[in-house]
C-alpha cells in the first residue's frame, strides 16, 4: 500500500474539521479530512447543536409559545404531526449544512475522505473505507478533531426504546405525554423546555442545586421561572438511583422514595470523547478517564505533530470555541503568523426557552476576584420592542468594575439572548465603559436599546 502524502491530515469532518482544514489549505496546504459518516458535519450538524436548535424553533412555531401572551392563541399540538413536522426540519436543515460544508471543501480544494482512521505511527493514518478498501496517509501534522458522545451512566436501561440520550432523542416518532430529564446541565434544560412547549409535562432531575452555576444566578433564576412556567418541575439536589419499568411506565426512583413516572425517559450525563480505535495509546497520546485527550499549549498533544481541538479534549466543548482551537492550531502546527490564540472571551448560551447567554465575570464572580461591581439591569417588559414581541420576562444584566467604569461581564435572558450579547461582547473586547452604552444612539424600538438603560441603571448605582 503506497502511502499518499499530505501536508495535513485532520481527523474528523466536524465544525472544528471543516475550519481547521480550510485555514491550512487557505495558506497552501494540501489537506486530506477524514469522515467516518457518509456526510460532514459531525455531532454539530448530525446530531447536536443544529439539529437541537432546529427542533427548538421548530417547537415554538408549532406551539404557538410566542403568540400565547400577545393574542392568547393556545395550540394543541398533535403528536404525529408534530413529529413529523420537527423531523422535516432537523433534516432539512441539517442536509442544508452539509451541502455547504462539502462546497466550502471543494472550494479550499481538501480531499474528503470517507473511513475510519487509525493512527499508525508518526505522520502516518491507515483509512478503511466502507468497502474494506485501504488507504495510508502521511502528514507533517495530523489535527484529531473527533467530537464526543453521550455518556451512557450504567444501571439505566438504554435498551428500552423509551430510553433516550441527547442523540437518540432526535430519533423519536411520537411526542411523550410525560418525559423525565435525568441531568439538568445545559442539554437537559434545552430538551426539557422544548418538549414542555409541545405540551409534555417534563420532570427534571439534577443533583446541583441551583441548576447552572457557571451562569449569573439571577439570571438562572429567571429561566428557571420561565420554564416552570411551562410546565418543567424541577427536583433539585436529587440523582436517579434507578430506572425500571413497571406498569407500562418508566420509574425513576429518587432518594427519599420519591418516584417519577415518565412515559419517556432523556439521560444527560455528560460526554465522552470518541478516540476509541484511533490507536492514540500507540503512538502516544494521552486521555483521560473518559477518553478526552490531553492537549498542551496550542492544542499540541503529548505525541510529536499530532494536534487536537473541539470536544474530543473536553471543556468548554463549545461549538464556537472548537473551530476556533483547529484554527489556532493549524497555525501553531505550520508556524503561520496569523491566528495563535483562541480569544479570551467566549461567549456561550443555554437555548431553553427561555433563552440565555453569557459572557464575562456574573456578578458574584467579579466581588469574588476583587473587583467592586457595579451592576445595572434593564427589563424587556420596559422596553417598546418587548412589549412588541410580547416578552415580559427578558432582561439585560450589565456587570462594570466601579473603578474603571469597564464593563466585565454581560447577561442576557430572553427572546435572542445569544444575539444580544454580542454587544456587549463586543464592547468588552474593545474595552468599553459605561460611557460607552450612554453615547451610543440605538435603533428604536430595538430589544438593543436595553444596553442603554441598564447603564443608566448602573449609572444611579454608582
């Protein structure tokens, strides 16, 4: 088997795949991606961050859930149809991002390859294709880019076809009339308000009491009340010691006696990386106890000229974050003077309804490092846009350094929280103030305008 030379070999045909193979052929590389999966896309577009935010939105135009407050529309959504119609759109949007991903290769001129990889020794990945055909790459570089997987947690019967990780709930042909959340980390509250939308009534089990502790707590708290709202319980500071079923139903049994009964049952517990079979140990690569591989500084891992970004080594697991640590790492693998770090600020958000984002130091954060905080908050029910669009418990919370007047931490809860933060992401990039909030003029009537008031707020604070 004649070996086929490469400048870079990237394993995994993911977001952070896709970036990371397109940045090294853009400065001339000749670039080979390897996919285990007839398409690209990986967890991103096959069965996590798109395919969950399709459902999501689809959820919410076929609930009705927008309208319910503005002309007291109630929709009862029918199971099949409802099924069906969220099963059309996840595909529909996923074939979509596929079609681009595949154009976006072809265009930066990357080979696509289809197989399983294993890594055979340094500069050296064996293919095995669908048809047991064999092909042997070399590369200067390799790029592990791929992804993780649900942790399946033992006791639980994920032979029950009711009995469902974050993957296989996409799969669902009927809408539950119950579902227990086992998890109420950031999967397990998206899951849970989108199906508590349709109209299930939604249990959630979750061992941290409040529920999201690396987000501002006021604003969990308004989430957390928006979600009760439609019909999410949750049991907080309790875990599943089993799940059984019993009388046509599934049990999940909490300490104390307490049962839920679920027609459906959703295990979010974390992820795993998938680095089975690629042979890491061999030429060595180290992971951890579930299977994330161990990366240094610029995503170098413990073996010389192999390199891993994304979720395959762990937090914070981020699409955004992922592409931007393959590109960082293409340009430290190849010496390239142009993208060397990831940024400092990240943004994240938590696509419940309601939604939330995030980023910078919440308010207990910043007391906690030193920092005398100033905070203001302005609310989507004084706002004319809120008003608008019907969103009376949206809210912008603003975090300053009463020192600097910088502004150091933003959080938004609400109707496009993920969109909104971007300005004061931007703002603190560029090291903004208070000030800067105060002199800027804002489309009217725009949810935006709250930046503008909440330094106000923050303002009469001072």
């Amino acid at each position: 088997m004649a070996p086929e030379r490469f400048d870079l070999v990237v394993i995994g045909g993911g977001a952070a795949g896709e970036r990371g193979a397109a940045q090294a052929a853009y400065f001339g590389k000749r670039v080979a991606v390897i996919e285990r999966r007839g398409e690209p896309g990986g967890a991103t577009v096959h069965s996590g961050t798109l395919p969950s935010k399709t459902v999501r939105e689809a959820a919410l135009f076929l609930s009705g859930y927008r309208q319910r407050d503005l002309y007291g529309v109630s929709v009862d959504v029918d199971a099949d149809l409802g099924v069906a119609a969220l099963i059309a759109r996840k595909d529909a949007v996923r074939a979509t991002e596929a079609a681009r991903m595949r154009a976006n290769l072809d265009r930066h001129g990357v080979e696509l390859v289809r197989g399983e990889a294993t890594i055979t020794g340094p500069g050296a990945v064996e293919v095995t294709g669908v048809d047991g055909g064999r092909r042997l790459l070399e590369a200067e570089a390799i790029l592990i880019v791929t992804g993780s997987r649900p942790f399946r947690p033992p006791g639980v019967p994920f032979d029950d076809p009711d009995v469902h990780d974050s993957d296989s709930i996409l799969g669902i042909d009927r809408l539950p009339g119950t579902l227990a959340v086992l998890g109420g980390g950031v999967i397990g509250l998206e899951y849970a308000s989108m199906f508590a939308a349709l109209g299930t009534d939604v249990d959630v089990v979750e061992p941290r009491a409040p529920v999201l502790p690396f987000i501002d707590g006021e604003i969990v708290d308004r989430m957390s009340r928006g979600m009760e709202a439609l019909g999410v319980t949750f049991h907080l500071g309790e875990r599943a010691e089993s799940v059984e079923r019993r009388d046509g139903k599934l049990v999940a049994s909490l300490p104390g006696g307490v049962e839920i009964a679920a027609d459906m049952v959703l295990v979010t517990s974390g992820r795993v990386g998938n680095t089975a079979g690629l042979g890491l140990e061999a030429v060595g690569v180290d992971t951890d106890e579930r299977g994330k591989i161990v990366v240094g500084e610029g995503f170098r891992t413990t073996a010389e000229g192999i390199y891993a970004a994304g979720d395959v080594i762990g937090i914070p697991a981020l699409a955004s974050a992922s592409m931007e640590q393959a590109r960082v790492a293409v340009c430290r693998a190849f010496g390239f003077a142009y993208k060397q770090d990831v940024a400092d600020l990240i943004p994240s958000a938590v696509y419940a309804i309601p939604e939330v984002s995030t980023v910078g130091a919440t308010e207990a954060g910043a007391q906690a490092s030193g920092i005398d905080a100033v905070v203001g908050r302005a609310s989507f029910a004084d706002n004319a846009r809120g008003a608008i669009i019907g969103d009376r418990d949206g809210m912008l919370k603003l975090v300053f350094d009463r020192d600097t007047r910088r502004l150091v931490g933003c959080h938004c809860v609400g109707e496009r929280a993920s969109e909104l933060v971007h300005i004061g992401h931007a703002a603190m990039t560029l090291d903004g103030t208070v000030e800067t909030f105060i002199e800027m003029v804002f489309n009217y009537p725009t949810l935006s305008e709250t930046y503008k008031y909440a330094a106000y707020d923050a303002l009469g604070r001072w």
